[in-house]
C-alpha cells in the first residue's frame, strides 16, 4: 500500500482542501477518494495523474497540504 496525498479535489466552499489517502496505486486512490467525496455530497473530480505519491524513502517525514495561504 502507498501513500497519497490531494489538493485539488471540488470542496463544499471555494478554499483548499486536503486528503490523505492509502491504496495499491494512483487510481485506486482517485476512485477511493471520489467514492467518498461522493458520499459526503461533493462532486468526486479526483483524478489519478494528480495523486501525490508519498515518498517511502525517508526523503519525505512531513508534508504540509494547506497552510492558509489563499
């Protein structure tokens, strides 16, 4: 299993948004992640070839998703 992080997925307002989220590769976690966007009433435009892969090489410990930077 890999590690995946999102930010760029439709949100309930227009500010970021953010998701982590664990699967086999990029397009199970597209499809992981709009399932459950779905489920909460979004619109579910994940799309795999934006999945972040997170790195499991240690090159990487910390990953900050949104800052509150708009």
């Amino acid at each position: 299993m890999k590690v995946f992080t999102y930010t760029s997925f439709t949100g309930h307002y227009p500010v970021g948004v953010a998701a982590v989220v664990i699967a086999e590769d990029a397009e199970e976690a597209a499809d992981n992640l709009n399932f459950k966007l779905k489920a909460a009433g979004l619109k579910g435009d994940a799309r795999p070839v934006d999945m972040e892969p997170f790195p499991t090489d240690c090159r990487e410990s910390i990953r900050i998703l949104n800052d509150g930077n708009y």
